[in-house]
C-alpha cells in the first residue's frame, strides 16, 4: 500500500492536516500537543474503520474537535483510498486488483501494522490464530485429519471434535478431555471403582476368576424339559386332590345341613301352636278395634236382620221378637276416639308376630319335606384317599422345586460368568475410549498439531525476522516455539521501552509483507536516542528501497525540525496544522539548516488544498 495524500479536517487536535506524500518514509513529528497523535489515530480510524479512544458509535461525537459538527479522515494511496467521516462513523475502503482474500488478510493485519495492537501483548492463543492465518497455515478439518490419522488417532471419535476447530485448537483439546471425562464415569460405573490407567489396564483379570462357574456343564434343554414334565404332573395331582377335596366339601356341607333341617323341623307342633294363638290375639283385637271405632263414631252395635220378604231392615226386641230397626241416635264415645291410635299399634304388632309364626310353621313344614327327600353320605373313604393323594403332591412338589433350584443355581452362575465376562468387555472398551480421547486432546494440545502447525508458521517468519535484524543492526527478534516473543534473547516483558519499540517496529514490518499490506506506521519514535533515531531512519530507508513496504509513516515527539535525507519526507505539526517545511541550504557559521516554509495552494480542478 503506497500512500499518496493524507487528508483529515477536525478530528481530535488534528484540525487540518493535508499531506501529499513525495516519500515512502514519512516522518510527521513536532512538539507536545501539537496534533501529531490525532493525525496518526485518524489515520488508523480511516485505514481499519476501528475508533482509537472511544468504544462505542454512538460516541464518535466526541472524537470531532471542538467547535466543529464534522471530521473527516480521508488517506488515499495506489489503487485505492479509505475514508472515515465523523460523527456518523461512515467508513469506505476500496483497493483495486486486491482479492477478498487479501483484503481480508490486509484487515487482519493492519492493528499489527499501523501501531494499533502489538503482537507481544495479544494472548498466546491470538498470536497462533494470527500467524496460522498471515502465513497459510492449513489448519481445515481436512489438513487436521490428515495429522490426526499419521498420529494414529480414532477418526470416528475425532469427527465429532472436529468442527470445534472453528474456535481454536485449545476448545477442540478441551471437548476431547471431556469426553475423556466422561468415559472415565462410564468405567467408574461399570468396575465400582475410581479409574486409573494402570488399574484399568489390567482391571479384568481378578473379576473374572471370581466369577466362574463351580457346578459342571448341564444340558440346560433337558433339564427344562424335565422340570416341565414334573410341573405337568405336579398339575395333574393337583387337579385329582382338588376333585376330592369338592366331593369331601359336599358331603360335610350335606351332613351340615342335614343337621340344621333337623333342628328346624323338630320346631313344628311348637310353631303350630304360636300360629293359632296369635291368630286368635289378632282376630279379637280386630274385633275390639272394630267396637270401639262405633263408640267413637256414636254408633250404637246392635245386630240386624234382613226380611227375606220385604228386605226390610229388622232388630230384636227386648222380647226377643222381631221388629223394624230404627236407627239409634249417635252419641260419640270420646274416650273410645283416644284408645284407638294405641291400639291400632298392638293391632300392628300382632300382624308382624302372626307373620312370623306363619313364616315358622312354612319352614319347619319345608325342613320336614327336605329331610325326607336328602341322601347323606359318608367322607371318611374320601378323606384316606386324600391323605395319600396329598402326600403324593407334596413328593412331586419337593422334586420339582429341587430341580428348579439346581438349573437357577446353574443358570445364575452362568449368567454371573458372561456378566462379569461382559463387564471386563465394557470396561476394557471403556478404557481404550479413554485413551483414544486422551490421545485426540493430546494432538490438539499446544504440543501437539497446533506445534507441528506453528513450527511450520515460525520458520519463514523467524527468517523474515532475522533479515530485517540484520538490516536495522537491532538484535534479534524472534518468535519462540511457546509462542513468547523476544528481543536479543531476552523475554519482551523484560525489556526496556526503546527495546520493546524496536521489536514492535520489526515485527510490523515483517507481518506488513507476508499480509501484502506493505505498509507500517510507528507512534513514539522519541523513545529512541538520537543515534538510534539515525539508526530507525536508516532502516525504513533500506525497507522501503527494496520495495518489501511502499510507505512507512513515523511519529514522535521533537522541539525542533529534523533534517532528513532527501527519500524521506517531513511532516511538520503546529497547533493541528501540518507544515510542509524544506532546507533551503545551511549556515556558514554554524551549519545549521535553513528552513523555508512551502505555502499550501488550492488545486481548484481537483477542489481541494495541494502543496
């Protein structure tokens, strides 16, 4: 990427900044607050559409300079530009010829690259992800299958892994522990016992000598068919038994009933007479009943008689003659209306006792009639024949159970064996599951493929690393096999801030080739002496010569203007304004240089400020 104008107008302290870039290496410098970091996060902003101080769209208001309503980053270079406008974060990015995949790639690498992220700061985890993707590291499910089947892995347990790859290695490494996990309670269930490889290895050995069968083999068909004969005959004993115990049930019951007819029927003459007398209590109680209603009703009771002649109603006289009956005057009889309701009560009551005496006399009449008609039986024939026939059954009884109780002694020994056989099966399984899982995690530990895969990743990197040491003459900078990054062979946490620069700027340029983004920016230069500013000068000169990255924009902090060599330009920052300043020759006196500021004019075919 070979920059050719920068643009940005009201963003932070970088009020208006136009630069057309004469160099590959640009150094925009000057003093405390003069805009020099606004423009370098402008710059970032307009290149990764990423906001350097505020977190959230919604505040992108707050990255316009005060004062103003709008900012805009535009930076324009060979085949394309990128832009981002403020406060609506509207961001563009185009760049012809570049595929989808090296934009990607170009995105990916520019936070490295353009001082937005330093690669020594990221996780480990990051790094590797990174550097899998920057230098063509095949790490599809198709190229890691093909490592785990050179390991000897078991593919049908990887494939269910597999497709985690998508989120790393360590998340692949962490399922299959899991599953490891998880077998490990399986074998646990099945043995009783907490796992361990050793124990697991040789586990079966113990449970299936204790489990062996001590009775000799037995056909078991046979013996099932015997024991299903003695059953059938079992059955038939006890279908005879039942018989006789029916007719014995018959002939106690008939004996019984026989007994309780008697007792009945000798009630008769007793009942007979209960009958008559309460026959005769009923009759005079309905003709008390009867008097007493007349009484009550005022009726005199006198007996009538009917002339067969005339049909007249005739009565005795006193003289026992007969004359015309005249019909008394009534007088009602009150004590007689008061007795009735009580004795109508008695009346009912010898209605219930002359049913029950009638009830009485049917029965024993019935007992009489049933007796002469019964034919009992004696059981004691019966009763011996059943007693041998019992002791039959209970022989066939003892029989069958005994051999139902020597196959199920048989049986249940022969089940324990294939049971305990079968257990050290499954547990045996279980226990090549485990370490079938074991070994899948161990080849997506970070020894295992992700190491094969980084060593792969690392060795053209480190190359590229040692170059660029040699053209700086900085020290080493290297990417160890665990990932770590030093500097001279010292761990970069352990350097010095100008040591740390220098390793972060040689990184970036090495990710800024194999990204083909080909372009670097550094913050902070001021970090290094002024030898070693001669020394950085000197090394983007010789970076950019080669044409392994078309533009390197530095910055950092100074009092006054550096001299440059001619292939570098200088970008000269005052209150937020750039400066184009050039030497126009130097002091006889004291060699200084003399400085001459180049006025900006405005390209009115282009509508826009030049130089």
């Amino acid at each position: 990427m070979k920059i050719s104008k920068i643009e940005v107008q009201n963003v932070l302290g970088a009020k208006d900044v136009s630069v057309s870039a004469k160099a590959k290496v640009l150094v925009i410098a000057g003093d405390n607050y003069s805009g020099k970091s606004s423009t370098r996060d402008a710059i970032y902003q307009a290149l990764s559409a990423v906001a350097t101080r505020v977190n959230l769209k919604k505040d992108y208001a707050e990255l316009v300079t005060d004062g103003n309503k709008k900012g805009l980053s535009v930076v324009s270079f060979v085949g394309g530009n990128a832009s981002l406008k403020l406060p609506s974060g509207d961001h563009s990015f185009s760049f012809d010829g570049v595929s989808m995949n090296d934009a990607e790639l170009m995105q990916q690498a520019m936070p490295f690259c353009l001082d937005g992220v330093k690669l020594a700061d990221v996780s480990s985890d990051e790094r590797r992800r990174f550097l899998f993707k920057l230098m063509s590291v095949k790490t599809g499910v198709k190229a890691v299958s093909e490592m785990l089947i050179k390991r000897g892995c078991d593919m049908v347990k990887a494939a269910g892994i597999l497709p985690l790859l998508v989120s790393g290695f360590k998340v692949a490494e962490d399922e299959a522990k899991e599953k490891a996990k998880e077998c490990k309670g399986i074998w646990k269930g099945i043995t009783k016992e907490t796992y361990g490889t050793e124990k697991a290895k040789n586990w079966g050995e113990d449970e299936q000598s204790s489990d062996q069968k001590a009775e000799p083999a037995i056909d078991i068909e046979k013996a099932e068919a015997e024991i299903s004969k003695k059953k059938s005959a079992v059955a038939a004993k006890n279908k005879e038994l039942g018989g006789i115990e029916q007719v014995i049930a018959i002939t106690t019951e008939n004996a019984k009933r026989l007994t309780d007819l008697k007792k009945v029927a000798s009630t008769l003459k007793f009942a007979e007479e209960t009958l008559a007398q309460d026959k005769e209590n009923f009759d005079a109680q309905t003709r008390l009943i009867a008097e007493t209603e007349a009484l009550a009703n005022g009726d005199t009771v006198q007996k009538t008689y009917v002339c067969p002649c005339c049909s007249v109603i005739l009565e005795m006289g006193a003289d026992s003659s007969l004359k015309e009956h005249v019909k008394p005057e009534k007088i009602a009889d009150d004590n007689a209306k008061k007795s009735l309701p009580e004795m109508r009560l008695k009346l009912s009551a010898l209605q219930k006792a002359l049913n029950a005496s009638q009830l009485a006399v049917d029965q024993a009449k019935n007992a009489n009639v049933e007796i002469g008609a019964f034919n009992a039986s004696d059981a004691s024939a019966d009763a011996e024949k059943l007693k041998l026939v019992q002791a039959e059954v209970e022989q066939l009884t003892s029989e069958l159970a005994a051999s139902e109780k020597s196959l199920k002694s048989y049986v249940d020994a022969d089940l324990a064996s294939k049971a305990a056989a079968k257990r050290v099966e499954d547990a045996m399984k279980t226990h090549n599951d485990v370490l079938a899982y074991l070994k899948i995690a161990e080849a997506f530990s970070p020894e295992g493929i992700p190491s094969e895969l980084l060593a792969s990743a690392l060795q053209p990197f480190n190359t590229e690393l040692a170059k660029s040491s040699d053209v700086s003459l900085w020290e080493q900078v290297a990417i160890e096999k665990n990932l770590s990054v030093t500097y001279g062979g010292r761990p970069y946490h352990l350097c010095s801030e100008s040591e740390k620069w220098r390793c972060d700027a040689t990184i970036a340029e090495v990710i800024a080739k194999f990204s083909k983004l080909k372009m670097i920016m550094l913050d902070r230069f001021d970090c290094l002496n002024a030898v070693g500013r001669s020394d950085m000068i000197e090394w983007l000169r010789a970076i950019t010569a080669s044409g392994e990255i078309e533009s390197a924009i530095v910055f950092g902090t100074m009092k006054d203007k550096p001299v440059l060599p001619n292939d570098c330009q200088l970008v000269w920052m005052n209150a937020g304004v750039s400066e184009d300043w050039t030497v126009t020759g130097r002091s006889e006196l004291d060699n200084k240089p003399h400085w001459k500021l180049i006025e900006r004019s405005f390209d009115e075919e282009n509508n826009e400020m030049a130089a």
